[in-house]
C-alpha cells in the first residue's frame, strides 16, 4: 500500500516512539504480586499470574498504531497473547457485549468485546521483539491497532465484561467513544 493510503486522515507519520500517558509511570520490583483479574458479567471470576498469561501460546504482529494527537507510527511489533485466544479461559455471561479496560492508577478505557475478538487484538509484553520498557506499558498492555492508540491501555490489571457500554477515562474527557481513526472519531460530537 502506498504510504498516502496507509495514513488515515489528519494524520501525521512519525519514525519516533512518542511516549503519551496521563499520571506517573509504575515500577514493579518484582510481578510475584501482580495478577490479570477478569470479572463483571462473567460466569466466574478468574485470575491469572503474569507466568500463567506469558505461558499462553504467543502471537506477534506488525501494525500501524494511530494516536488522536495526531502521529502515526508505520510496522509497529508486538508480541503477547491475543485476547481472543485468552478467552478460551472466560464465560462472559450472556448479553455481556461490553468490555472496560483497567490499568494501574484508576486509567480505564471501553471497547465494544467484538472489537477485542480480531486477530490483531493482544495483551503484550514485548514490544519490537524486547520486553515492554516501563514507559510503553511493562508488564502488560492492550494492543488495538484499529482504533486511535488510546484506547491501547498500558499497565493493564483488569478487565471488566459490561452488559451495558460506559466511558473510560479518555472517553468521559470528551474523546469519541468509539475511536475510529479512518472515520476520524477523535472527540465526541
Ligand atoms: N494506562 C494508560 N494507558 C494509556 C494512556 C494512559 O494515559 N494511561 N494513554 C493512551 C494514549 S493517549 C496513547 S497515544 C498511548 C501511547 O502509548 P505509548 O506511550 O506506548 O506510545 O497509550 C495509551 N494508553
Ligand atoms: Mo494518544
């Protein structure tokens, strides 16, 4: 594809690695404390060790990724589990269509669950074939490389299934809630 039809509107290509969050960076001295906690709308809550997860049969994709502020980064490598692939391991209950991501801090971001379910969606701890740096989301972040990178939560420790659809922290600011960058869903209307 020509570098013109790869950049969605009102973008603009960068060769850099922005580093973009709100609030501080957490530090782990150790992951023999941290857990994934599933729950909400779940038949049982379940709970995974960062060993369990990073035990999970791998998958590494090439993306572009797109932040609402404006820069595109081209071939992006990501390494994790897909979050399809870790729903082997959950019973979302009936008509949960609706997931909320948590990360550390309080962040939190929303997403339809069938957006969650395509293949270029994973949980990842390694980022251009090295492990994550604590500033790009070590030891866990969420990969969605079809929508604007902030709904890629970094330093994830939850996910949450919702009957019913509910703003994150970006999208209770004023950001689209969906976040379409070819539709350019930047802000709510
Ligand atoms: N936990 C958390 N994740 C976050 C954010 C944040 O504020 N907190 N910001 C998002 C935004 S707006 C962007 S553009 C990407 C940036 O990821 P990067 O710093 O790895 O480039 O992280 C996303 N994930
Ligand atoms: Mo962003």
């Amino acid at each position: 594809m020509s570098e013109k039809g790869r950049l969605p509107p009102g973008q603009v290509l960068t060769q850099r690695f922005p580093v973009l969050h709100y609030g501080p960076v957490p530090r782990y001295e150790s992951l023999e404390d941290w857990d994934l906690r599933i729950f909400g709308a779940v038949k049982e809550e379940v709970r995974f060790t960062y060993e369990q997860l990073t035990q999970m049969p791998t998958t590494r994709i090439v993306a572009d990724i797109h932040c609402v502020t404006r820069w595109s980064k081209f071939d992006t490598v990501w390494e994790g589990v897909r979050f399809r692939d870790l729903m082997a391991y959950v019973e979302p209950l009936p008509g949960a269509e609706y997931v909320m991501i948590h990360a550390e801090y309080g962040f939190t971001t929303n997403l339809p669950l069938s957006r969650l379910l395509a293949n270029n969606v994973l949980l990842a701890w390694k980022y251009d074939d090295k492990p994550l740096t604590p500033e790009h989301g070590w030891p866990l972040r969420l990969v969605v490389p079809d929508l604007y990178f902030w709904k890629s939560a970094k330093w994830v420790r939850g996910i949450e299934f919702m009957f019913e659809d509910r703003p994150g922290f970006w999208e209770q600011a004023g950001y689209h809630n969906e976040g379409d960058p070819w539709k350019e869903q930047r802000y709510a209307e």
